[in-house]
C-alpha cells in the first residue's frame, strides 16, 4: 500500500470515528437517562392533569427504531387512572428539531375510572406549537372504562388525528360482544364526518359537524337515524338489563359546545323521537292483571303501539335522561306519561286508561330505578270513591293491577335490572 493510500484510509478512519463521536454526544444529549426521563414525564404529566402521578419506568430509544416505552402510569385518585404499558413511535426527523411528534401510538392495558376523569384538573397546553406534541394515530385495546356507578365496560379502537390534534378518523368497539358495538368516524368534508353505529342488531347511521365558535369555542352539531335498534340486546352489550323488548327507531339530534373536547363530552344532549316495533313487556302480564283484579300477573304484555321522546343531558353528576310524551297501548289498557332518570332514581307521573277510556287511573313512580315505588295519589283515590264506581269495586282490584306495574311503568322506562319485583300501590 502507497504512503498516500495509507495517509487516505487514516484520515478516512478519524473522519469516521469524528462522525460517530459527534453522533453519540447528540445521541447522549437526545437520549435521557431512563430515571431522568421518568421524572420529566411525571412533572409533565401532574403539570397537566393537575393531579399526582406515579410512574414505574419510561425508556427511549433511538435505534434499531425510534420508541418510547412508558410502564404502569397511574394518577393518585381514589379510584386511579392506569395506563399499563404505552409505546409511542416519535419521527426521528422532529426529535432532531428537538420537537415531539408521533408516528404511532400504542395503548396496552388501561382502566378509565369516568369519576376520576371528571376530577382532573386538566390545564391547556403551551401555545408554543414548536414545543406541542403531535399524535397521528392512537390504538388501544384491554381498555376498560368504570361508570360512575362502578360497570367496568371493555373497549378497544384506534383514533387518527391531523395537525393540532384534529381528529380525521376513529373506530371504536366493545370487544366480544355480539351484536356487535361500534361506532366509526370517517371524514365528510372540511369539520363534517360521517357516523356508523352498529348496535343490538340495527343501526344509527348520520353526520356530525364540529365548528368553532363565539370566542374560540367548540359547538358540536348532528343528527342519526336509528333503525331496527333490538332494545334488550342493545342495553344487554353495556351490562344493563330491559324489562322491555322491541326494535326501536326513530331520529337522533346531537349538541354540545366547551372549549376542548372534554367539555364537549361532558355538555352532550341528545334528543330522540322513537317507537318501538313489537314492543312487550317482560315478567308481568298487564292484561291478565286486569282481567282477574291483580290475582294472576304471570307472563308479559304485548304492547300494539309504544312512542315517544328521550332528551338526554350530560352533566358533573351524571346524565339525566327526561322522557316526554311516553304512549304504549295494550289489550286492555292505554298509558302516557313521562319521567326524569338521573342518579338511577326515577321520577315522573303516568296516566293509565282502563275500559276503553272511561276509567283514567293516575300514577306516580319514584325512587331507585331497580325497584320504583308506583304510587296512585291520594287526590285521586278520593275523587274515585267519590264516583262510587272506581272506589268501591274497580279500583281495588285494577289498583293491585297496576301496582304490579304496567311492568313498573313501562318496563321502569327501559332499564334498570328486570329481576325485581315492582312496588305495590299505596
């Protein structure tokens, strides 16, 4: 080998040992150790939700891939938020520019308590975009969310987003059960995306647009058509039981406003005009009742025609569903009224026609949703014995009838468990 091949392939060598030098100084400087990355994250973390974190490891990588792995993350709440293990994927490109932005990220293994997410204290995130941290796409599966009254509910799903967060598409569904549940997102425009939502065998397909409005606001808008919704399988695949049966339809509009899409969740109210196609009522035969004064209430009760509206509103404390114009018709009986659910304690008044009309029975159902008390007022029972007729024959017999329930007023206005026996007239 020449003087100059070998002068060459020297300062070849030192040119390279300089570029890998140079590159684990920066490779040191990008990549923290795995306790001072730990601590970041944590500080980040509480500085945002507004809570206490702990976090058991977090690890970065730059090669043979760029990844990010965080393990057993969890708020200190009473009821925690947890998040098992998370794999983000950061472009190298963005790290290099000493930005975060993420290719993939991959959830595995959380618990959602829905009380613990309305006590965070969430704080805005700086307004320096070279510092936000951008997502492309989320997946999650062993998902669980807990509803304020305990009901764990599995979910899995992926969610992708555009620049400044804005959601492009979205899947999510409750794995295992069938019917299948799942709701996808899929974009229709500038702010406009179509809905389709399979559950209890039917649909509820539509549009929703999301604006901004007065002062930066979010203002949610859209509208569904439900069709040929099986009521018992659809509240059967969130773990709730229906002392009615049927397929519903109907028509759904959607609102909500708040200035992220927390707010806009927890401010939603849905209004929906229904009926319900062959329609019964479970474990109490209404028209058997009437027919033998209360002695023999076993089977159930097919209704010829059930309507009506539900308005439901998110709140702080829970949704509040209001029925309004509630009518069902049986053999023997007619029934319209309407109720206010919230906190699963039941409120509302119903009237009860008997003998094709003649006879108008009112009732009043409160207390829990799992076993309301179905009450005839006073004022009534007065008026009735003033008539002779109701009082003295009619309205003892028909009473324990409709105490027994008109399925605890309508199969306890859809929900509830259907294992309990309704209260008794009083």
């Amino acid at each position: 080998m020449t003087r100059a091949a070998r002068l060459t392939l020297l300062w070849t060598g030192l040119g390279l040992v300089a570029i890998l030098g140079a590159l684990a100084l920066a490779y040191l400087k990008l990549v923290p150790t795995d306790g001072a990355l730990t601590e970041r994250i944590r500080a980040q973390a509480e500085a945002r939700l507004g809570v206490e974190v702990a976090l058991r490891s977090a690890h970065l990588q730059l090669w043979p891939k760029a990844e990010l792995v965080i393990e057993d993350a969890s708020t200190v709440q009473p009821q925690p938020i947890r998040i098992k293990r998370l794999v983000a994927q950061p472009r190298l490109s963005a790290l290099f520019r000493g930005q975060i932005d993420l290719e993939e990220v991959n959830i595995d293994g959380a618990v959602l308590p829905q009380r613990s997410l309305g006590a965070l204290r969430m704080r805005p995130a700086p307004q320096d975009q070279g510092n936000a941290v951008q997502v492309a796409q989320i997946n999650f599966r062993d998902t669980v969310w807990i509803t304020r009254h305990g009901t764990p509910l599995e979910f899995e799903g992926s969610m992708q987003f555009g620049p400044g967060w804005q959601l492009r598409e979205a899947e999510v569904v409750r794995p295992g059960v069938r019917p299948a549940t799942r709701i996808a997102l899929t974009p229709a425009g500038d702010e406009h995306w179509k809905v389709r939502l399979q559950v209890g065998g039917g649909s509820a397909d539509g549009d929703i647009a999301l604006k901004a409005g007065r002062n930066g606001a979010l203002v949610l808008s859209g509208q569904l058509t439900p069709r040929n919704i099986d009521v018992a399988p659809a509240l059967s695949s969130f773990k709730r039981n229906s002392a009615v049966r049927g397929k519903a339809s109907g028509r759904t509009e959607l609102s909500s406003s708040g200035s992220n899409i927390g707010d806009l969740a927890r401010s939603l109210h849905t209004r929906t005009s229904f009926s319900v196609d062959e329609a019964s009522l479970q474990h109490i035969d209404v028209d058997k009742a009437i027919r033998s004064f209360g002695k023999d209430r076993a089977g159930q009760t097919a209704l010829q025609a059930l309507t009506g509206q539900m308005d439901t509103q998110n709140t702080p404390d829970g949704m509040v569903v209001r029925f309004t114009g509630l009518q069902a018709k049986g053999e023997t009986f007619a029934a319209r009224g309407e109720a206010t659910i919230a906190d699963r304690q039941v409120n509302g008044v119903m009237t009860v026609d008997l003998a094709g009309g003649l006879i108008g029975v009112p009732l009043k159902i409160s207390g829990p949703l799992a076993q309301p008390q179905v009450t005839v007022p006073a004022s009534a029972v007065a008026g009735a014995t003033a008539g002779a007729v109701i009082g003295t024959a009619v309205l003892p017999g028909i009473g324990t009838a409709i105490g027994a329930g008109v399925g605890a007023a309508i199969g306890k206005l859809f929900g509830g468990s259907d294992t309990k026996r309704p209260g008794p007239v009083r």
